[in-house]
C-alpha cells in the first residue's frame, strides 16, 4: 500500500514537472525571440533541440530518483511503524526497476513533447498534445483487449477495430512499464523482456528526436 | 485623507467580524448536516482500468477504502449494508489490482458472512489465479465451501492447494478429505509426505495414520456395501463380519475404537486419531 502510493506519486508529480516544464523549453524561446540569437551561434540546430532535451532528461532523471527514494524511505518508516503480517516483503531490486521505468516512460513523453514542440507556435499545444499522447499510450493494451476480446455482437465496426489496431502500433504500450506491482508483491521479473522493453523505449526516444530535430532544422522564424 | 487611510483597516475588521460569524454558520451546518458516506457509482470495470491510466494500484485501494469506511460506518449504525454495491466494488478493485491481497481479505471478511458466498469465491478465484504463493486465498475458498456450502469434498481440494503452499495445513486438508470420505486420497497424500521426510518420529508418525486410515478405509467399504446388499445399516460393525464381508473389524493403532456415524455416513474413532495423552 505504501509502496504502491509512493511510486504512484513519484510518477505522477515527475509527469507534472516533465509536461509543465518540458512545454516551456523551445516555445518560450521562440515566443520570447531569444531563439535568434541560439540559431545565431556556430551550432546546429538539431544540436540545440537535443540539448535541451538532455537537459530535460537530467531534471526528470533527479525528481524521479529523489523522488522514488523518499518514498522508499516513506515506506521503511510505515514499515515500522505498523508493521503488517501478511504481504510484508517489498522487492527492494523490484522498486528499483519500477522506478527506472518510470523514467524511461516520462523520458518517451519528453521526446514527444519535443517533437510536438518543434512544429508547434504556442506552448499550450504540445502540452495539450502530449497528454492526449499520454493517455492514449497508457490505455492502447487495453482497447486491443476489449477489441479483440469483445464478443460479436457489441464489437465496433471494421474500421475502428483497424484503428485501434493502429494506434496500438504507433502509440507505446505505456502499461508494459508498470512495475509497480512486481516491486510491491515482488513478483519475479523476466529480465530479458525488461531489456528489450528499455531498448524499445530508447528507440522510440531516437525516432522521436530525430524527427523532430529534422522538422525543427526546416522551420523558419519570422 | 485621514478617513480614507483608516478606509482599509476598518473594512479589514468588519470583514473578518463577518467571516467568523459565517463561517462558524457554515461550519454548523455542515456538522450538523454531514453526508456519511454515501454509495457512489463504480463505473463498469473495463472503464475503470482504462481511466485510471497509471494509477491502478492506488485507485484499486481507493475503492477498497470506501468499501471499508461505508461498511465500518453501517455496522456502527447498525444498519444494513448495501451488499451488491460493496461486491461491485471489490470486484473492480481486485480486477484493477488483482494482487491486491487487502482487497480479497476484506471481501472474505464481509461478504459471505451475509450470503454473497459463490460472489466471494469468484473474487477469490481470481485471487488465486495471480497469487499463486499464497496460501490464504485458498484457504479461505475452502473454508467458504465447508462453513457455508457445507461441501467437504470442494472444501478439502483447495486445502489440498493451500496445503502445498504452506505445509502446516496438510493436517487440515487430511482431515477433510477423510470428513469427504475420500480416505485414499488422504492415503495417497500421506505416502507422498512419507517419501519426503527423512525424521525417523515424523515417519512413525505417518505410518500410524496411515494404519488408521486404512483400517477406516476398509471399514467404510464394508459399510457401503452391506448397505447396498440389506438396505440397512450395520449395528454394530461386527455385523459386517457375520456377513461376511470383512474377515476382522480393524484396529486402531491411536488405541481407540471404529464405529460407524450414519447420521454424517462416516467411520469414526472414539481415539479421534489422537494418542492418549
């Protein structure tokens, strides 16, 4: 219980901070027309989109740690404080992990505010983009169930059952990064497929960087 | 200009004169009018999960939360508790967190106890699906089916589950497949248990249950069929070898004595499979 909130927490308030202040980034620099003179320097512009993005990275990277180990400690205190007789063990390695895919997940998000960003004029877009995004990739596993699992006759015609198809190809499956219940139960976890999974956000990241460093090159400021 | 300066200051006071005087109006009515705690919708399950995003967990426990206060605030009052309502509730909070094993502790704390018995059990169903180290879950299954359904023989199939989860309720899990009349299946667990154990008392100990349960074993059959050949019930056992159908009333090897409860239809034993202290 303790665990799950303070993980829970620590991912939601990283989210706040990764939304609020990741939209900030590039538009309050076009906005306030400081971007002239950073397009001025001798570095490229693809450069100057993916440093911040490291920068954001950085930031996200420190809440969800000081976060998470807080809430790690939150829960030895409750631990002792109350001390429970059944489901007493917390997977200290588990909690680990889940944290570190929070991270990636809020990472995912970053890359796609950024490349939202990149095309975007005022801030409130990306913003409001990027949580459409987020809520969209927590729940695609879930609309492919219900699709696929529906029975005939309150199935959705064809071509919503082929977008969200779609969408569960383009969208992350952001519940694939839920540890938390392995850290809280501690379940085993497969280590192989945490591999991949990191290795499948890490990608998602760089096409998402990519592009948007590519439209970001082509964009002219008036 | 010295009317003016004041202005603020006297607006200040009479503005918080006013607002103590409402809010201690606010503050009674709100006392005195409290909503207690009130069932709310629980939007279908498959919704749930889809709009509760990365926070199954905590919404999970939320919904076991109210449960709990709701029902804690009725027992209070003594009034009757809307049961349906709480089984939709841990039904979506298990089905969102479906290890969430405060969920599944309270639902069999509650709900059978007023009748919601095979609702319990499918919850607990899927309890044990996913916590499948755990050995309350069912055992609680169990002791649903003997204390309400009063089913020996399912009760004693999830002791079996539990047992191999958490050895010290073998004892338990015997003792209902015996109370089942399903003595070999409590046989053949014995001699699975004797080929596992190396402590030479521990083994003794077996072999004299083993003994026993034979003996009751032999014992029933002769029962069921003399009852199919006269129709008729063998009083005493003895009966049973002036038919002919056993050659010698077993021994117990506890020190006790077999008869036969027609009103349960099982053999029993004035040792109760317990040496004499």
């Amino acid at each position: 219980m303790a665990c799950d909130f303070s993980l829970s927490s620590a991912s939601f308030i990283s989210l706040i901070l990764t939304l609020f202040i990741g939209q900030n980034l590039i538009t309050k620099d076009i906005d306030r027309r400081s971007i002239y003179t950073v397009i001025s320097l001798p570095i490229k512009r693809g450069e100057y989109i993916i440093g911040k993005f490291l920068g954001l990275l950085t930031l996200i990277l420190f809440s969800v740690t000081i976060l998470s180990a807080l809430g790690g400690l939150s829960v030895c205190i409750a631990g002792v404080l109350s001390p429970q007789e059944i489901n007493q063990t917390i997977s200290w390695g588990n909690y680990f992990l889940a944290s570190l895919f929070i991270f990636l997940k809020l990472a995912i998000i970053a890359a796609i505010l950024f490349l939202f960003s990149s095309l975007a004029t005022s801030a409130f877009l990306p913003l409001s983009l990027a949580i459409a995004f987020y809520m969209i990739a927590e729940s695609v596993e879930e609309v492919r169930i219900f699709i696929e699992s529906a029975s005939p006759n309150i199935k959705p015609n064809l071509a919503i059952q082929y977008l969200a198809k779609l969408a569960y190809y383009i969208f992350p499956n952001f519940e694939a990064f839920d540890l938390k219940p392995a850290a809280i139960y501690s379940l085993p976890i497969d280590t192989g497929h945490l591999v991949y999974l990191a290795a499948y956000s890490l990608f998602y990241m760089v096409i998402a960087m990519a592009i948007a460093a590519i439209i970001f090159e082509r964009r002219e400021f008036l | 200009m010295r009317i003016s300066r004041q202005l603020p200051i006297i607006l200040i006071l009479i503005s918080i004169l006013g607002y103590t005087v409402s809010f201690s109006q606010v503050d009674r009515y709100r006392r005195n009018n409290r909503l207690e705690s009130r069932i709310a919708y629980i939007p279908p399950v498959g919704m749930l999960k889809v709009i509760s995003l990365d926070y199954k967990g905590i919404v999970s426990k939320l919904l076991l939360f109210r449960g709990m206060v709701y029902y804690g605030e009725r027992q209070e009052q003594n009034v009757r508790q809307d049961l349906p309502w709480m089984y939709n509730s841990f039904e979506a909070s298990t089905t969102l967190d479906p290890y969430n094993i405060d969920s599944y502790y309270f639902a069999q704390a509650t709900l059978p106890w007023d009748g919601m018995v095979a609702e319990t059990n499918r919850i607990l169903e899927r309890g044990m699906k996913h916590r499948d180290w755990d050995f309350y879950i069912p055992f609680f299954i169990g002791f649903n089916h003997f204390h309400f359904l009063g089913d020996d023989a399912k009760a004693a199939e999830y002791f079996d589950i539990a047992a191999k989860l958490n050895p010290a309720l073998i004892e338990l899990s015997l003792k209902f497949h015996y109370r089942a009349n399903q003595i070999p299946v409590a046989i053949a667990i014995l001699e699975e248990l004797y080929s596992k154990i190396n402590n030479e008392e521990i083994r003794k100990n077996i072999t004299t249950r083993i003994e026993a349960y034979t003996g009751a074993d032999t014992l029933y059959k002769g029962v069921q069929a003399y009852k199919k050949r006269y129709n008729n019930i063998p009083h005493p056992l003895n009966q049973l070898i002036v038919r002919g159908i056993i050659e010698e009333i077993p021994k117990d090897p506890y020190g006790g004595e077999f008869y036969y409860d027609a009103k349960e239809d099982r053999i029993k034993t004035t040792s109760n499979f317990l040496f004499k202290k």
